[in-house]
C-alpha cells in the first residue's frame, strides 16, 4: 500500500503502541501525540511507504529535500530524532549501518469505519525490558521491596526524579517473575499526556483485546479477572489521579493481581505501602581510605558508568576521594552520577568536581534513547517542577536560600507568613505536599521536626528563584529571622550559653553561612551580618573553625562603623575575634588592642542587665591572652579579678570557672601543691555540661583542660603512673567531646611531652602523628607550631642533636612576636642541651641565662628548678671546672624545687649533684643525698630518671674509688 492510493481519506498506520496520523502528520503512542518535526515525520512517512524493506539513505535525502544539497548527517539528526520520539520502541526503526534505514513491524490501517484494536497487541507489549546493565548499590532496597509486595498487594516506589525508581521496580518484578511464576506487565505512563489514555496503556500492557468503546477501568478489570499478575505502572506522576482510579478498580476486582507503582508521590489509596527509594549511600566526609571508599553504592556506579562510557578509568587510589566527593555533591542521586560519570570521561575528575557549581550546565548529555525529561539535569527537575501547583513551585523556590536544614518556623518565615496569618497552616500543607512529592526530605521528626532540601533540588530552586525575582527578599527573611533567633532582643536576655542552645547554633551553621554572605555582598545587609556575626561567632570557635571564625569576625568588625551595634554585642564580636587571632595569628600588638576595647566595653555595662556575663568573658579572653603570651602576673591579675566577680555574681559555673584558670597561674608559677587543690575541687564540683553558660564561649572542654593540667603538676609532683594515666585518658575523653581543640591540647600539653619525660618515646611519636594530623586537618596554626617544637625535643632526647636543634629554633622562630609565650618555656632546656651536645655550650649557656631572666619578669617560674641545674651542669663542663658554682646552682634547684612542691625536678637535680660528688670521691654524700629524694618515689619506677637513681644507688658503694665509679660520669646529655 502506498500512500497516495489513500489520500482523499485520514490515514491511520499502527504498530502495537505506536499509531502514525499520515492525514493530520501526527505520531501517536498509546493515543497521545509525540512532538515530531515535519522532516522527522516526513521519513516515517516514506519508511511506512514499504515497511521493513530498506530506504537508502539517498532516496531518503531525493525524497525529503527535493533539488537540494544535503549532507548525510543532516539526515542522521532528524533520524534521530525520530528514534527519540518512539521512546520504548525505538528498536522499530533499524539502521543499515552506511546503507540506509527500515522501519519493522506489523503496521495496520486504522481509519472510519476500522475497529480501533482489531490489530492484537505484540506479543511483547508490556514485558520487561531486557536489562543493559547490572543494578549497583540496590541489594537492600531489592530485599526490602521484594518482602513488601510478598505482603502487599500495592507498593509504591516514591521518590526524586533521577533515583532510580524504574530501575528498581524492574528488577524487583523480574526477580519475582523468576521465582512465582506469575505474569509480570510493564505499563509505561512516561508517554501520555492525556490521563483518560490510562486505561488503554493498562490494557495494552496486560495484552487485552478490547473493543471499539474507549476501556474504562472496570471493564479492563473485569477483563484481567483472576490471573495471576504483578503490573509494573511506571511513571505515575503526571497522570496521578487517573493512575489511583485505575489501581483501585484493578486491585478491587482482581483477586491474585498486585500492583508496583512508581511515582515521585504516593498514590494515596487504601492499603498501599510506600518505599522512598533513598539516594545510592555516599562516603561520609573525611573518609580517606581507598577500600571504604569504593564500597559505597554511588562510588560503584560512578566507576562503572564512567568505564561504559568509553573512558579507560581504572581508579587509583587519589582518584577515589575526588570520586567521593562528586557522589556527595550530587547527594547519591544516581542519574545525577551519571551525568557527571559520563562528563568525567572527557573531562577528568577535577574538572567535574569544581564544575558542580554550575551542576545544570555541566550535567547534561543522557543517553540518546533516554526521555527527554532524563536528557539532562535540570529537564527532570523541570519536569517536577512543572507538575506543582503554584503555591507548592513558590515555596519551594523560597526554601532555596535555605542552605542546611531547617524548621517549621524559619519555612515560615522564609514564605513570608506571618504568625496569625488567615493562611498561618499553608505553609505546613505545602511542606508536607512536597515531602510526599521527594522535592524535600524529612531530616529529622518529633518536636523539633527539620526538613532539608538536596543539593541538586536546591541549586535547582535558587535558579527557579532568581527567575522569579524574589531572591532579594527571601534571602533578607531568612536572615532576618537568624538574627531574630540569635540576636538579643533586649538587654536582660543572655547570650548562647546551655546545652539546648549550643544544639540550636549547630544544626543552623550552614543557614548562618549563607545569610552572613548574604549580608555582607553588594545588595545585602551589613548591619545584619554585623549583628549575627557578633552573637554566633562565639559558637563557631567553640566549633574549632578557628579560621573561619577569624575571618568572619574580621569582616564584621570592618563594617563596624554605622552598624549600630550595641555594646553588649561589639564586646562579644571583639571577644571572639581577639581569641580567634590568639590561636590563628601572631599579630599580638593587635589582639592586645581588640580585647582591651572589649574590657573597656564590657566594664561600662551594668552589671543588673547581664553586662556581669559579658564583663566575665571579656576578662577570661583577655586572661588567654596574657598567658598565651608569657604576661603571666596579668595574667594572673585578670584570674583574680575574674575571681573576685563571679563570687558576687554567685554562680557556682563561674566560681569553678575562677578556680580553673587560678590552678593554672598557680601552676606556670610554680605553686603546684596549691594547683593541684584546685584542680581537684574543680574536679569534685563540676556538674557536667548541662545548662552550663560557658559552653560556646570557652576553646577548650573544661574538665579535659583541668585534667592535662592536673597530669602535668602529678608528674612533677613525682607520681608518675598516675599522670600518664590520667593523660592517656583525657585524650580518650577529649576525642568523645568531639571537640579537636581539646584533643590538641589533652596531646600536646600532657600526654605527648609526659611520655618524653618518663622515657617512652615510642608513645611520644603516636602522640606527635596524632597532634599534627588534628592540628592540620583545622589549621590551628598554634598546635602546629607546638607539633613541630615537640618533634623537635623528641629528636634531641633520641641523640639526634644536630635536626633537632635546628628544628627546634625555626619551630620556636614560627610563633613570631609570640615567640615569647609561656609554652616557649618548656623547650628552653631542650634547645640549651641541643646545642650543648652540639658543641655550642656557650650559646646553650646564654639561652639558659635570657630565660631565667625571662622567667623572673613574667612570673613563669615551674620550670625554674631544672634550668639551674641545666645552668650548673654547664659550668662543669667549662674549661675552668667552676665546681663551686655549678654545686650551688644544684643546690639551688633542689630547694626551689621543694619550695614547688616538685620531687621530680629535685630528683633531677639531686641526681646532677649526687653525680658530682661521686666525680669529687664523696661517694658516702651521693648515696646520703639521693636516698631520701629517691625514696620518696613510690610509682613510675620504671621511668628514666628513677631508673637512673636506683643504679646510681646501686653501684655507689660506702667507700670507693674514682675508677669504680667511670659509668656514671658523661656528657651533659646523660645528666639530662
């Protein structure tokens, strides 16, 4: 039949689905018009002239561009086009490949007059599609919905456009085909766009023949009567309501029929149970090693589809971090993987990855057969996107300024409802609407519900947003209503202070980021930022993101001029920048400068009105720096009148509080008795964390800093086993509060130079490897510093004088003007013995002597006692033998040491004496000397110094010669 031989009637050719209006130039499948271009349709029509014989392709390029001259790949595209409107049956039109095309099938006539099925419907209408490739990441979900339609006669598979809901359906029905023996239908809805063809697609997918009348779904129903049959009905979305009408008649006639749907809602009908297809699982951030990492789902089908697209990827390693963090960004959205997969391909992982920003421009180039609406990233979310009502299209674009969760009232806010409000419940309706639609997702339930919206969904809202041109105002809601939230809204009120607040700052750390860029760039807000910088700063450094806690804080203070802020809140701004820079920077000048404007702010408030907190924070800020940088008797005077504050105030947190901070002035001081006293009533009163007011304004864990203190005045109290002890603990405790900063200092300040002491330099390098990697992975420029100082001293104590000299003197040159800090006190007689052993006994000497003068101006006296015997030690090895001198200065330091309260300077001391007399034949003196210091000893007996004692003892005799005694002399490294 050729076509002309029908002109003068409407012409209808059908092959199973696929129905071709020569009359009306249309392409029908499962009655519903498919966009076609004239030309595209122009080659079906010369393909159905003589179905399944071959149309060169010059035939073809004579018939459809007469006269003119036309390249082949012209041709190809409307040829491709043509494929791409057949959808699922493509495969009619077949490719002589450099030939030219044919057009398979049975095509039949359908005009006036015809029964519109009196073709039956192909054998293989409505049965699964053979699989192209293996399911990845999707065993769970395939157990758990395989048991759901075992016990269900409808389950839905809901969720986000791109995740995978067909895949999944398909290879759930297979599987259960293969083990019930049941009839499996495919019935696929992507196509229509008239919800009254529903009916015929169910039909045509059970492989019913039907009569004339358009089937209605009973009639369909009655139709498939008992058999025993699962239907797939794919893609219900855009045609819900006819698609929920069409199961409940099914489900209500048909006794041994069950139904798996798949839609991006629910279908919302009695007895259906939904299945939210999640996202492939992704690795966590953070996670570095190589096998973890490949066996997450979404790493897996980023490998194998960047494999299948042509790339010889085989990943190394470094590959599979940068692997992990696409899959991430892409939140485990499979056919967003893909995309990306595919782009990698061509343009490697790096390039991708830095790419996302721009996700929709990037993320396009589906497969070629894929719907138009899986052609790219952005036309599957245009295609959910266009199915809402207007209200829910709103809101969801507002919800785009939201950049982390987010509760009922921050939506609110945001949509720009107002409590009381006649609509004040729209919002709630429409949140939920588009929970259901797996356009939001459920974060967390219960009294604090929180909602977020994925990665991908939101990039996709703020573009629908700046389209719309209420990005301006929605953007100021949201930080408007942070503010509200953080800000003080009066004078009584305090800052972020408890447990319950803190929780509060945390979950809203991303909101704040972007409302603080918001406002701060060229059409937000300073002021704003102003103010919510200087009330939620204090909980990003109670976070450890000291530098970014820094920098923010930086920028707010530059717009402080006009900003109007309050004094309560400017004092909180310089409090938390001051301390920033303690911990970040060396610019002490500076810092001095901001932190004495925030005393000077914090004193003129009253203290009725909650400036006492203020004034309380301010002191403690200005105490850290002060002894952070060797100020001590400041120091020590802002601790004291901290004290003297909190006990009017008369709040035991800030009484303890006081006590702290003295046991440490106490203890760089060297009255480590009186530390230790209140270290432990610290210890005995602290109640635990909650409703404790310090908690976002303090950098370090309160009890984890009390306990490292606490271990270091233990051991230089001699009892070693429990300071070792109690520092190997803290870390564990340190790391339980998730707090890096604490970590750092339960490491560097006890357990890492307590194990130097004591002789275990084995744990001192795991606790080196440990310092630095926390250190590094937060950028605290301070622990770094002391890192390098402590592998420094390790080198020495370990003979490797000459690196750890050198290393030890450029690490202390990289804390600049804070090179003069108290923790420089502690490497003093490391870097003197380096440089003794090295040769350089005058510079050591000359070290020893600027830091006992040091030592003196700014009260930093604990570590006096051994510096003198480092002093005397090197008088002994002069080439006058100035024996008179180093005795006295031994002396000295076993009696500054007593005076401490430390045995185990004394002992150090003692031994350096003890050694001498033996050198001066007094063998009697040594043993009369040593007994009684190392008796005092009753722990860490293993320990380097008291093993050193015991054999000193041992070999001393009662009488004795010089010659007997030549083990025990040596070098000043061996008295150290």
């Amino acid at each position: 039949m050729r076509i002309e031989d029908v002109s003068e009637k409407p012409v209808v050719l059908a092959c199973g689905r696929v129905e071709a209006d020569l009359g009306r130039r249309e392409l029908r499948v499962l009655g519903a018009p498919v966009a076609l271009g004239d030309r595209a349709f122009a080659i079906l029509a010369a393909l159905l002239d003589a179905p399944g014989a071959l149309a060169t392709k010059d035939e073809l390029m004579r018939r459809i561009w007469p006269g003119a001259v036309v390249e082949e790949n012209t041709l190809e595209v409307h040829v491709s086009a043509l494929r791409r409107a057949l959808g699922p049956d493509r495969a009619l039109l077949k490719t002589a490949y450099g030939r030219g095309y044919r057009l398979l099938g049975t095509w039949t006539m359908r005009g006036p007059g015809l029964r519109h099925d009196a073709a039956p419907a192909p054998a293989a209408a409505g049965s699964l599609p053979l699989p192209l490739c293996g399911m990845i990441g999707r065993d769970i979900a395939i157990a758990q919905v395989g048991g759901m339609l075992r016990e269900h006669r409808l389950v839905t598979l809901a969720g986000l456009g791109g995740i995978g809901k067909t895949r999944l359906a398909v290879e759930v029905a297979r599987r259960m085909q293969s083990e019930s023996q049941d009839e499996v239908r495919l019935a696929e809805l992507a196509p229509l766009s008239d919800p009254g063809l529903v009916p015929s697609a169910v039909a045509t997918a059970a492989g019913l023949r039907l009569g004339a009348a358009a089937p209605v779904a009973a009639t369909i129903a009655r139709a498939i009567g008992d058999r025993r049959l699962l239907l797939v009905l794919d893609n219900c979305e855009h045609v819900i309501h006819a698609a929920a009408e069409m199961v409940e008649a099914i489900l209500r006639i048909c006794p041994n029929l069950r139904v798996l749907a798949t839609s991006r809602e629910a279908l919302r009908l009695g007895g259906e149970r939904v299945y939210r297809v999640p996202p492939l699982d992704v690795p966590p951030p953070g996670l570095q090693e190589p096998g973890r990492i490949a066996g997450h789902g979404a790493v897996g089908l980023f490998v194998e589809r960047m494999r299948s697209s042509g790339a010889s990827f085989l990943p190394q390693d470094g590959d599979l971090p940068a692997v992990a963090a696409i899959c991430r960004r892409l939140d485990g959205v499979p056919l967003a993987i893909e995309f990306a997969a595919a782009r990698a391909g061509t343009l490697g992982l790096e390039q991708v990855l830095l790419g996302l920003d721009n996700r929709f421009e990037l993320l396009t180039g589906g497969l070629r057969t894929a719907l138009p609406r899986q052609q790219t990233l952005r036309a599957t979310l245009d295609w959910s996107y266009r199915l809402l009502p207007e209200a829910e299209r709103q809101l969801l674009r507002r919800l785009g300024v939201m950049a982390g969760g987010f509760g009922l009232a921050a939506a609110r806010a945001v949509a720009g409802e107002r409590e009381g409000d006649p609509d004040a419940a729209a919002v709630l309706g429409d949140l939920g609407n588009l929970v259901g639609k797996a356009l939001v997702v459920l974060e967390e339930a219960g009294p604090a519900t929180r909602w977020r919206l994925l990665e991908t969904v939101r990039a996709y809202a703020l573009e629908r947003l700046a389209e719309s041109g209420e990005e301006a105002a929605a953007a100021r809601r949201h930080a408007e209503f942070l503010r509200d939230l953080f800000v003080p809204g009066d004078a009584a009120r305090q800052l972020p202070s408890t447990v319950e607040s803190a929780a509060t700052y945390g979950r809203e750390l991303d909101n704040v980021r972007a409302a603080l860029d918001w406002a701060f760039s060229g059409t937000g807000d300073a002021a704003m930022g102003v103010a919510l910088s200087a009330a939620y700063m204090p909980y990003l450094f109670r976070a450890s993101s000291m530098a970014e806690c820094r920098d923010r804080a930086e920028r707010a203070l530059a717009h402080l001029a006009g900003a109007g802020l309050d004094a309560r809140l400017e004092a909180q701004l310089r409090i938390t920048l001051g301390l920033a820079l303690v911990y970040t920077t060396d610019q002490v000048k500076r810092t001095g400068a901001i932190l004495a404007r925030a005393v000077e702010l914090a004193s003129g408030l009253a203290t009725g009105d909650g400036g006492a907190d203020t004034l309380l924070q301010a002191l403690w800020a200005t105490f850290i720096y002060k002894f952070n940088n060797s100020e001590h008797r400041d120091a020590q005077a802002f601790a004291e009148r901290f004290a003297e504050l909190a006990q009017r105030k008369g709040d035991p947190a800030d009484v303890l509080m006081a006590d702290r901070m003295m046991g440490t002035t106490l203890h760089y001081a060297g009255g480590q008795p009186e530390a230790r006293r209140r270290y432990h009533r610290y210890l005995r009163h602290y109640a635990g964390p909650c409703g404790q007011r310090h908690l976002t304004w303090l950098h370090y864990d309160g009890p984890v800093l009390v306990k490292a203190r606490l271990a270091r005045v233990l051991w230089l109290q001699g009892h070693l086993d429990r300071s070792r002890t109690l520092a190997e603990r803290n870390i564990c405790e340190a790391r339980a509060q998730d707090h890096p900063m604490s970590e750092c200092l339960a490491i560097g300040e006890a357990a890492c130079p307590i194990a130097m002491m004591v002789g275990d330099f084995d744990a001192a390098q795991r606790y080196l490897a440990m310092l630095a990697e926390i250190a590094g992975r937060h950028s605290f420029s301070f622990w770094l510093g002391m890192a390098r100082c402590l592998e420094a001293k390790l080198l020495i104590r370990r003979g490797e004088a000459a690196r750890g000299t050198a290393l030890l003197s450029a690490a202390i040159g990289s804390f600049g003007a804070a090179q003069q800090s108290l923790h420089y006190s502690g490497f003093v007689p490391d870097l003197a013995e380096g440089l003794a052993a090295t040769g350089d006994a005058a510079g050591a000497a000359a070290i020893i002597e600027e830091a006992l003068k040091r030592a003196e101006r700014s009260g930093v006296r604990w570590h006096i006692p051994e510096l003198l015997r480092l002093k005397g030690e090197l008088l002994l090895r002069s080439p006058d033998n100035p024996t008179v001198p180093g005795e006295a200065c031994f002396e000295a330091a076993m009696t500054l040491a007593a005076q401490q309260g430390a045995p185990f300077w004394r002992l150090r001391a003692a031994l350096s004496l003890a050694r001498l007399r033996l050198r001066q034949g007094r063998p009697r003196e040594a043993r009369l000397l040593l007994t009684p210091v190392h008796a005092g000893f009753t722990e860490g007996l293993g320990t380097a110094d008291v093993q050193a004692a015991r054999t000193l003892l041992e070999r001393c005799p009662a009488q004795g010669d010089d010659g007997k005694l030549d083990g025990l002399g040596g070098p000043l490294a061996r008295a150290m």
